[in-house]
C-alpha cells in the first residue's frame, strides 16, 4: 500500500466521525486525527486556527451547537504527492457539503428551522499519521441564501448544491498511480498558464483545447454555477477579465497534487489583482488591492477537464474591498434584497 492510499485509510475514521451526527464523536475525532500544534488556515471569519483545540472550540462548537445534526457528506476524497520539482509533503483532499438543520444562529445567520447545506473544500498534509497542516474554505453564503438574508450583490451563475463527479469514482478507492496522477496534474498545469494568458477581449481563453465543450464550472456562491466554454467565460472569466487588473495567480507558490483523474490545488493566496474595474461580483470599480484564497478541484475526462470544484473565500474578498457581508445579515432579509 502506498503512502497515498495508506492516508486515505488513515483519514476515513475522521471522515466516518464528521458523517456521524454527534458532536462527542466530531471533537473526539478531531483531537485524535489534528496534530495539537497542526498549522490550519480556514476562509473567513475564522483565519488563522491554533490547532486541534481551536478547531473544535472556535469552528465546530458553535457550527453544532447551531446544527445540531450536522454531517459531512464527501463526494470527493483523494491524495497524492506535492507535484512539481523539489516540492514535497503528502496531502489529502476532501470535498462535499455539510448539511443540517439549522436551528440556532450562526455567525449571525438567523435560525431558519429547515435542512440547509455547504459546500466545503479541504486539503491535509499528512505526517506521521496526523494532519499537521489544513487549509479549507466553506461556502457560508450558501447557508445565507437558504436562512433567507443576502446582503450581497446578485450572482451571476445559477446557485445550487453541485454534484461530485458524474463518473462515480470522487471517493478514490483504485490504489494510487503516479503515472496518471502526473498526467492528470499536467494538463490542469499547462490550461492554468494558458488561462493566465486571458483578458477582457479573449473572455474564452483558456478553455479551448483543454476544457469539454460541456464543462461544468462548480462556484462558490456570489460567483456560482456556469456550464459550457461561452457560459463559464461570460458568467465567470469575465468578471475578473474586466474587473481586476494585474491580475497575477501564484501557481508556482501553491500546492498541487494529483489522484487518478482527479487534480486538486491550493495557494494562500493563489493571486493577487487590483479591484480596478466594474463587474466583479457586481461591484463597482473600488481600486484596492486584493489577495485570492481558492481550493480547488478538476476531473479530467478523455484528456480533457470536464467538471471543476471552485472554492474562493468570497467573505474575504469583500471583507478586502470594504464590505463585513457577515456584519451586514441583520439589516437586510430575503434574497430580493439584493436585486
């Protein structure tokens, strides 16, 4: 057994903790998988976590105290090596929703008494059987539509809880292959300094060549859902094409690492922009300088990405061009308050 396969098997008794329904089981699974002194870093208004004991005190306390039957739900588990040359390190990747009633606030989310669900990326490296680093993101605008506030501009994809991938195979139980894990990393590689090479005229740029012609680009909420090479490049490319400059994506910085067709990648930050003009996120133009935290996910299909998992810390990114969405919950409710 590989060393990939080896932390799948090792993660899965935290993944069967999370899926339980049962707080003592989540905290007792928590301090025995997450190294005490574990670097983790989620989106906002979490940040920066101190390990084992914070992680449960500070994000999965109060998220069950206001879910009490919260589960995860992974339609994607995978591992591999850091890829690239003198990289190293071993990581996990993990995706799906977590859902729950939600019967108390959260985050200043009022209690709507109904089943909701968000999405969650996360990524682990793995040492000496603990996870001694995390990076994750939630989609807690998901749970903002679904409680009835909305306090952000109007989206442009279609919002909704997306499927994991459509072959079957997200929750990776084939033994680890570095031959077509490299492969699969390498063609995610070669689109991404393609993409880089995209502007506000060449909106498509990037996807031709590399993407099915029937793709499906899996968003955050604020950004969403878009399907197709015209989709994907109208609804999402072009509000960064035209709404930030100097856009620069640190690929070179981030971790990438691949599992049979699946490709995962995280950078904290994985690009910086200026907020220079209008459309993003339905802002107008603030000229402020932003950093981007995004995880993410693609499945790649007959040499080509045929689905992809998106998660960008939109919290963050407007908390950057000076708006507290999560400060401004109580002022408005129902999602025609955006329009």
């Amino acid at each position: 057994m590989s060393v990939h396969d080896h932390n799948k098997t090792l993660i899965a008794q935290l993944r069967s903790a999370f899926a339980s329904c049962d707080a003592d089981q989540v905290k007792a699974a928590i301090l025995e998988a997450v190294a005490p002194d574990a670097k983790i870093r989620l989106g906002y208004p979490f940040q920066d976590v101190a390990g084992a004991e914070d992680l449960w005190d500070r994000v999965y306390a109060p998220l069950l105290a206001a879910m009490p039957d919260m589960e995860r739900r992974d339609f994607i588990v995978m591992a591999g090596p850091r890829w690239g040359n003198s990289q190293a390190g071993n990581w996990v990747g993990l995706g799906g929703n977590i859902v729950g009633c939600l019967t108390g606030e959260w985050l200043g989310i009022p209690a709507c008494n109904k089943p909701v669900f968000m999405r969650y990326q996360e990524y682990l490296r793995v040492e000496d059987d603990k996870i001694v680093e995390m990076e994750g993101l939630w989609d807690i605008p998901q749970i903002m539509v679904q409680a009835g506030v909305w306090p952000m501009a109007p989206q442009l994809g279609v919002d909704w809880m997306c499927p994991g991938p459509a072959d079957g195979q997200g929750i990776g139980n084939l033994p680890f292959d570095a031959d077509t894990a490299n492969a699969s990393v390498q063609l995610v590689w070669d689109m991404l300094h393609d993409l880089k090479q995209g502007t506000a005229d060449t909106p498509e740029r990037g996807l031709g060549g590399y993407w099915h012609d029937n793709a499906l680009w899996y968003g955050p909420t604020g950004l969403s859902t878009a399907r197709g090479h015209s989709g994907i490049a109208n609804r999402i490319f072009r509000q960064f094409r035209e709404g930030l400059s100097e856009n620069t994506r640190h690929l070179e910085e981030g971790v990438f690492f691949g599992d049979q067709n699946l490709v995962a990648f995280t950078g904290w930050p994985s690009g910086t922009a200026v907020h220079s003009g209008d459309g993003f996120l339905g802002l107008a133009p603030t000229g402020r300088r932003i950093t981007r935290r995004s995880l993410d996910f693609w499945r790649v299909e007959n040499g080509l990405v045929r689905e992809c998992w998106v998660m960008v810390d939109i919290l963050d990114l407007y908390a950057q061009l000076g708006l507290d969405v999560l400060g401004r919950v109580p002022a408005k409710t129902g999602y025609e308050a955006a329009a």
